[in-house]
C-alpha cells in the first residue's frame, strides 16, 4: 500500500504527479521488502516465545487459584456460593423446566422465594452443560468448586483480547479529543509540526528518530506484545483473583469473563476498513456476549451503560458514522432483546432508570443516521444538516417528554436501587442499615488499589496517557471510557475493585508493550514488534507516511473566456502554477519523511537503545518476582475458606477448625426434615445447601421487612424473641466462640429491625446496644435474647431460659451453638402448610404469616428507600436525616450535655493481661481476622474504631501465622491505628511463627 498524498493532478502538473507516483513505488518497496533467512528465523523465535508467554499466563492464572482445592479439597466458600451451588444441583437433578419454574418453600419461611425468577441462572446453566458434554464423570460439586479457577484462565484470555483489538488500526491513532474541532485545529496546524519539527531535528543529528513517535510516520502498533504483559497481568492481580479463586462459586467469577469479552467483541465491532455487513456480524456477536453477561450477574447494569457511554462519546468527539450506527444498533438490539429473555431481567431495560441510558443513545443514534442520510440524499451543506437535526431531535423529544409526563404516575419507570444511589451520594452510607451492614460496600481507600493491584497501579496510568494523547481511535478510545468508570465506582465501593482488574491489566499490558516494542526496535529498528515482524515477512509496509496537510490552499482553476483572462491576466496559469508548486512541496514532504523512515539507525544509536534497554531490564526484572510473590501471598490469603479454617494453638499444633459444616451436618442427621431453623440472613444459604433445612431468611436479603422481623426477634429480651420464634422456628442457631460472631453483627441487627419496627431503639443507629467500656454488655443487649443464647452458661449469671429453650449441640471449638425451641406452635406449623396463595400459573405459592403474629406485623412499617419515587406514604426523611448524622458521626441534635458521660462509657475497653493472653493463644484464621486485616491494609480507621469499640478482644487476635493487627499495622504503616492498638495494650513484643515482632516489620 503506498503513502497516501493529496490529489494533486490538475493540468500541467501530471508529470509532476508521475514522478511523485514513482518516488511513492520506491519508498514502498523500501517498505515492503521481504526480509532474508537470519531475520525470518528471529522473528519465529520472537513469535514462539509470545505463544509460551501466553501459555504460561493461561496456566498460572489457573495454577494460583487452586490453593483452596489443594489445601481443603473440594470444598464450595463463603455464603453466597452455596445457593449457587444448591441452584445447579437443582437444575442437574431437575431440568430447566422445573428449574424455571421453581418456587423454593424452604427458604424465607414463611413466604418461599420463586427461585425461577428471582436468579441469574448463566453460571448455573455453564456448570450444568459442562457436566453434560465434557465432563459427565464429575460431581456438580467438583465442577462448581474449580469453574472460578477455569473462568479466571478465560477471563485472562479476554483481557488480552480486549488489548488486541485496542491496539489495532494504527495508521488511524491520535489524541483522543482531535476529532473536536478546536482541537483538531490546535493538533493540526501546531502540535504535529511542532512534534514533526523535533522529530526531524533529532533525525538530522542523530540519524535516528532513537525509536520515538513521529505524527506522520505510522508503524503497526505493539498489539501482541501488549495483550502478552495484558495476560500475565490479568492472571495473577488480585483484583481478579478476590472472585474468582477455586471454590469460591460466586456469579462474579464467571461474570468477569463475560464482561471482558463483551467489552473486546464491541471494541472488534468498531475496528476501522472493515465491511457493513462484518461490523454489523460483530455488532451481533457483541449482543450475544452481554446476553451471557445478563444470564450470569445483576453488573450488566455497568455494561451496558459503558458501552452506551462510549457510543455517546463517539458522537461526541465528532467520530459518528455509519460504523458506529451499524454496530450500535445490531449490539442493543440483539443484546436488549436477549436479555429481556433472562426472567429475572424481563423489561427492565425499557423500564429501569438505571438502564434508560442507553436506550436514549440508541434513539439518538438512530436519528443521527436518519440526519446522515438526507444528508447524503439532498446533498445537505452543514448549516442545513444542523437545521435537519434540530428539527429532528425537537420533534422526538416534545413526543418523548409526553410519554413520559403520562408514563410517570403509573410506575411505569422503576427507581435507582439503593445500591447505585449510594455511588453517587457524596457519603459511603446509603441510608439503608441493611446495605450498609454489608463492609465491602463501603467506599475504597486509596491503599486499597494498591493491595488489590500492587505495582499496576503506577504502570496503567501510563498506558491510560499513551492511550489519551497518541494511540486512540474509535476502539482505544473505550479504555478511556472504562478506566474514568472503573475508577469512579471502585472508588465509591470497594467491592467495585474487582472492576478494575481488566482495565487496569489491559492499560498496564498497552504500557508495557510499548516498552517492549521499543526495547526491540534496538535490534530491530525497521521491524520493532510482532505485527511489524509479520508485515514484513507478508511482504506487506512496515511503516506508513502520511505527509502533512498542505501549506497552501489551492482550487482547481476554473474555465474562464477570453475576455476574463485578458482582463486578468492569465489567473487560470497562475492557479496551474500554484498547483503543480503544492504537488512538488508534497512529494518532497513524502520524499523526505519516507528517507526518515526507512533509513536504519547508525551504529551508535543502535548500541546506546540496546544499553538503555538492558539497563531498563535490569529494574524491571527484580519487581516481576516480587509482583508475583505478593500476588501469590494474596491468592493464599484469599484462597481460605471461612466455612472451614486451620488454626495453630500456642504451643504450634495445627489443627483444622471445621465447626460450622459439622454444624450443618448435625442439622442434617438429628433433626426432621420439616425442621424450621432460626439463623441470621448471613447463614441461611449454607443451611439450605448443606442441612438442607427450611430457614428464614438467606443472602438474598430481598424482603427487607422479613429480615428487619428476624433482627427484632433476635434482638429484643428473651420473653419477646420467644414469643416470635415459636411461630416460625423449631431451632434456632448462633455463631458464638468471638470473632465475627453474632453479638458482634449484632449492632446491625438491631438497626435493621428499628427502620422498620421504629421504637425498638432512643435513635435509628441504636447506639444503646452494644458493649460498655468494662466489657459487659448494655442493659439491651444482656436483655436480648441472642445474648442470653449466645452465652449461655459460658459467662457467670447468663442462661438461657429452660422452660422456652434447650442446648441441643455445641460445636468442638465453640464456633456454633443450637437451640431447640420448646412450646413450638403446632398450629402456626400446620396452617402455613395448608394456607398458601398460588398463582394463575400454579407454581408461585407464596406462604403467610401464621395469625399469631399479626399483632406484630401490625406495628411495622415499611421501610421506604430514599430513591423510590413510586412508593406512596408519610414522609421518612427526617428518620434518614437522623440515621444519617449518626452514623456518619455528627450525632446532630443528640449532643446533648448528658449524654457526655455516656459517650465516655464507649471508649474500647482495655483487657486484662490474662483476657489479652487468652486471646493471644489461639491462632486461626477466620472472618474477623480477615475483616481485621482489610480495616487495616485499607486504613479504614474510623470502621476500626468502631469495631474494637464493641469488640475490644478484636485487637489482640492472632491469624494463623501468629501475626495479627499490629504486625499489619506496622507493615502498612498505619501510624493512627498503631496508636489505638498500643492505648489497648497491645503487645509489640510479641512472635509470630518466624519469630518476628511487628516491630520487625
């Protein structure tokens, strides 16, 4: 393909024009010469030793997520995965159809859940047809405990991908906003001859441009290099592997997949000199991919927005275009439709706020094109092109705004879930005490990226910069788009790290790779990257000119009589002449940058990139094993499951804590199959798949006032809780034995059952329940009937009481207690069964309460969340005002003067030296020690104030490698949590296994 040049063949200039033609030829062969054996035989090397790098990313990626399997066995993490798990057991056994149809009445007793509509199934079905057709002989279990680990080699394949196709298109890469008219001007007609004028200047002395961009001289683009160092990346960083670690059957795990793929198919979809018909094929393709997205997880919402997002900035910039429209278009259309077809979706798309979004841009789109084309019809100048698209999108949107006016007070639109309004409020807390008890919904701390992407974190920014000002075009201008949103939401709720992963791997692989091209191109300065490599080797340009824009401006002459050209004197030769000058400037231009580009460095030149690329090498290669090693201490850490745990004993025996499965197992053996059990939501998805018990509520947490009934039973005194429990539970079971255990998630039990049963506490934040200073609990909580479970004979004067409840099991190391519940009512039992609510379809029959607890649901309200516009009712703010103060620390009207000695009362409590070596003795790892270690590497000071201040025994407990929060205070230098800890006597002195202090650290 030879250079291209302005058209300059007007009269007397076509020799001119033959001449340039040939110079163009040469340089062209210059360009496109085929190299000779030794080259073709280095390039193959190079080539191989990419495809080993990708193998070895592809098998590390699934190496490093198998700790848990080959430390545990096969065993399913967390909560969560126990539904998921229980799900495809269910669709194995059952088939789709029942699956779909699929009204679970052993969970949320009394009301069941409709499993069918309620769940995204993408993973479930993936497990299921693996069993079916590649893997028959293994267990659904064994299939579920290592799709993390399989998705997480995949997902690593699909960063690389997504960096491929960002890398493409070179000859048609700039700074990202050049297509805006005053910035392109500014690029044009400044920036470039100045960047020119530089690059030209170094060449002339130096005979090299020393491997730098020049802004009209195009080389292919480092694409394989950079979904190479993308693929190592994304295998190992942290950020990928919190979820998707084997075992850890969570949606996000396949779901990450599914978003990077997603995001490469779109980014393939907008590749440039490709057909109508293939753009609108992978426009398609791209649809499919997000339909797999929907199938898996509820963070579809992220993508397509993103992509709506990016199609709008498109527009913007000033880049639409038939491409755009085509890919746009087929993507949503397929995309929307299908998803529309996951139950648990249906018409949210149309009907979401959250997700109108891009169905506005789909409209926009679709008028633009109409615009575009009476364009074309009517040969439309620009002032008259604008004059069509104001009318146009006037007319769409007075129509628009009355179907909306009309729509609205029908509920037609649904609100922000309280989820998403909490990304966007300017505080952490969503004024929901039951999101807001969840931790990783918490906002990130600037610490928290570099735990989660270590050394990445200084290395994509780089590639975000080459991306913005050198390399972007329509599909690299998405990274743009992803890395400003990944940041933003991550930033605003840790959980959202895990959507930094890709972005950031991807970013950091653009930067690196370009790193490697040009350490290469010391070698190989005419052939510095793979897709050069094999341009050459094709026979096809290593390098393309594109000479600037002309000097002058020049119009093709026009005919002119005789008088005319009597009168001025010859115009029409002098515009000839003028023409034949700009086409020889030209070709000169093009002449000159080709012999810039093709001229092979000098010897010196070549020798001095060679050493600064080896000295580059030389501080690159000690932080690869230390970025691995962390990554793989992380993947260690993040690989323990807290359904079972090894612990180490003062004396430094292992032993291996499996209380909770033993627990469950108890449950299964001992108890009748209708048996009812009474648990926090934390533990009902492992009941059910485990016991295979009925309970009352689950992670689902989809009826906030069930679970705030659940909380007020738990919470409120013994005789209250009874009075409850016995309508709806045969056992009840309690985590006890410290750590995470239920008294210390018992300050938002309570806040749950107060936004709904209001009165239970003085304020919404119920700060009178909880621990004193001393360690005894409040008058509410010793009242409460958790506590009296909770320690039961283990504390002097605690006991449960025996005429309303009976110890039935008490786990080996104390984790897990259970309570048979005496004067159960049999009446309440049998008239659930027999009074259920079905259906026109015959398979959604959800239960009622019994009648006996009427009286108490009559003094519930509901809880209204602050963005539901459609939920009618007296005004709640001043209880979220109030929530709000209090928990953010303002306390506002509460700061009266005799509630100083109170608040004095809730300083941590400080142990005595034989508590603090109680505590020390024991070493384990479990979810408070992981909560511990997160507060901390995160610096998260004010939620570890809060937790030592109801938990002081927090601050003394030791993992199981001996180290506990004073060694990660001092290994993450957090000065301010140092302090606390030694105001709460805790040791500095102290070893862990190797005999390090914190100090040490």
């Amino acid at each position: 393909m030879a250079p291209s040049t302005n058209d300059t063949s007007n009269g007397g200039a076509n020799d001119d024009n033959a001449k340039t033609s040939n110079d163009d030829n040469a340089a062209d062969e210059s360009l496109s010469k085929t190299p000779s054996t030794l080259p073709l035989i280095l390039y193959s090397l190079y080539f191989l030793a990419i495809l080993q790098g990708f193998y070895y990313a592809v098998t590390m990626a699934y190496e490093i997520r198998l700790y848990a399997i080959k430390e545990y066995g096969r065993v399913i993490h967390e909560f969560d995965p126990y539904f998921n798990y229980r799900a495809a057991e269910y669709l194995w056994a059952h088939g789709w159809h029942a699956f779909s149809h699929w009204y679970d009445d052993m969970v949320w007793y009394p009301l069941g859940r409709p499993v069918g509509t309620t769940i995204y199934p993408g993973m479930q079905v993936t497990s299921v047809a693996i069993k079916q057709y590649i893997l028959p002989d293994w267990s659904i279990n064994d299939i579920c405990c290592f799709v993390p680990a399989w998705f997480g080699s995949l997902a690593t394949m699909g960063a690389a991908w997504l960096a491929y196709e960002c890398t493409q298109d070179y000859t048609n890469t700039r700074v990202c906003l050049g297509q805006l008219a005053g910035i392109d001007w500014l690029y044009s007609k400044f920036v470039a001859p100045l960047l020119a004028t530089l690059m030209n200047t170094l060449h002339r002395f130096t005979g090299s441009t020393l491997g730098l961009p020049h802004p009209y001289i195009r080389r292919p683009a480092p694409s394989m290099e950079s979904a190479l160092w993308t693929a190592l990346i994304m295998s190992i960083v942290p950020a990928h592997l919190l979820r998707s670690v084997a075992g850890g059957y969570d949606n996000e795990s396949v779901a990450t997949t599914a978003m990077v793929v997603t995001f490469a198919a779109w980014t393939r979809t907008l590749r440039d000199k490709t057909h109508d018909w293939t753009t609108i094929a992978w426009g398609i393709i791209t649809g499919i991919c997000y339909f797999y997205m929907v199938a898996a997880w509820g963070g579809y919402v992220f993508v397509i927005n993103l992509i709506g997002v990016h199609a709008s900035i498109l527009v913007l910039m000033g880049r639409f275009s038939g491409k755009v429209h085509k890919a746009y278009t087929s993507f949503y259309i397929v995309g929307t439709f299908l998803a529309t077809r996951v139950p648990v979706v249906g018409m949210t798309p149309l009907k979401s706020l959250e997700q109108l979004g891009p169905f506005v841009a789909f409209v926009g789109i679709q008028l633009l094109e109409y615009c575009r084309r009476q364009q074309v019809k009517e040969n439309l100048g620009m002032v008259d092109l604008w004059k069509l698209r104001i009318r146009v999108f006037s007319m769409v949107g007075a129509a628009a705004m009355v179907l909306i006016f009309f729509l609205a007070p029908t509920g037609y639109f649904g609100p922000f879930s309280s989820r998403i309004r909490g990304l966007f409020v300017k505080h952490t807390k969503t004024g929901n005490p039951l999101v807001d008890s969840v931790a990783e919904h918490q906002a990130a701390s600037p610490s928290a990226y570099f735990q989660y992407l270590n050394d990445v974190v200084y290395i994509a920014p780089v590639g975000f910069g080459l991306v913005l000002v050198a390399f972007c075009n329509d599909s690299s201008s998405f990274l743009i788009v992803y890395g400003v949103a990944a940041y933003f939401f991550s930033h605003r709720m840790v959980r959202l790290i895990l959507l930094t992963a890709p972005i950031a791997s991807t970013l950091g692989g653009i930067a690196l790779g370009h790193l490697q091209s040009w350490m290469v191109g010391s070698i190989f300065p005419e052939t510095p990257n793979a897709a050069a490599m094999w341009a050459a080797i094709m026979g096809n340009e290593t390098e393309r000119v594109t000479p600037p824009p002309p000097t002058k401006t020049t119009t093709p002459p026009k005919k002119a009589n005789a008088k005319k050209d009597k009168k001025k004197g010859g115009a029409a030769n002098k515009a000839k002449d003028e023409a034949t000058e700009t086409a020889m400037e030209d070709a000169e231009s093009v002449a000159a940058l080709t012999a810039v580009a093709t001229k092979r460095d000098p010897y010196v030149i070549s020798a001095i990139r060679l050493a600064v690329s080896i000295y580059v090498i030389t501080l690159i290669k000690p932080r690869l094993p230390a970025f691995y090693d962390t990554c793989d201490q992380m993947a260690q850490h993040i690989s323990h499951p807290t359904i079972i745990q090894k612990a180490r004993t003062k004396s430094g025996e292992t032993v291996m804590v499996d209380d909770y499965r033993d627990a469950y197992f108890w449950l299964r053996d001992n108890t009748p199959q209708d048996a009812r059990i009474m648990a926090w939501w934390d533990y009902g998805y492992q009941i059910t798949g485990i016991a295979n018990r009925t309970t009352i509520a689950d992670g689902n947490t989809w009826n906030h006032e069930h679970i705030a009934l659940l909380g007020k039973t738990l919470t409120s005194s013994e005789k209250e809780g009874h009075r409850v429990a016995r309508h709806l539970a045969d056992y009840i079971l309690v985590w006890a034995g410290g750590g995470g255990d239920d008294l210390a998630k018992s300050p938002h039990l309570i806040r749950i059952a107060n936004s709904v049963y209001r009165g239970l506490c003085s304020e919404p934040t119920c700060r009178e329940f909880g621990y004193y200073s001393n360690g005894e609990p409040s008058e509410r909580m010793g009242e409460s009937m958790l506590y009296k479970l909770h320690s039961h004979r283990l504390k002097p004067g605690v006991e449960a009481d025996p005429n309303r409840f009976k110890l039935v099991y008490h786990s080996k190391y104390g984790k897990v207690r259970i309570f048979k519940v005496l004067k159960v009512s049999k009446e309440s039992k049998e008239w659930v069964k027999d009074n259920k609510k079905c259906d026109g379809g015959g398979w959604v029959c959800r239960g009622q309460y019994p009648p006996a607890l009427q009286k108490i649901l009559a003094q519930k309200k509901d809880f209204k969340q602050l963005e539901d516009f459609n939920v009618k009712g007296e005004d709640d703010s001043e209880y979220q005002k109030q929530y709000m103060e209090n928990l953010m620390g303002s306390g506002g009207s509460r700061k009266a003067p005799e509630k100083k000695k109170e608040k004095k009362k809730d300083r941590p409590q400080r142990l005595t030296p034989e508590e603090i070596d109680m505590f020390n003795e024991a070493w384990e790892n479990n979810e408070l020690t992981s909560h511990m270690w997160e507060l901390i590497s995160q610096n998260r000071i004010d939620d570890f104030k809060e937790l030592v201040k109801g938990n002081p025994a927090a601050a003394h407990v030791r993992s199981e490698d001996g180290r506990g929060p004073m060694w990660w205070a001092h290994e993450y230098k957090r000065t301010g949590i140092i302090e606390i800890l030694r105001k709460l006597k805790v040791s500095e002195a102290r070893t862990d296994e190797n005999g390090k202090t914190p100090l040490d650290l």
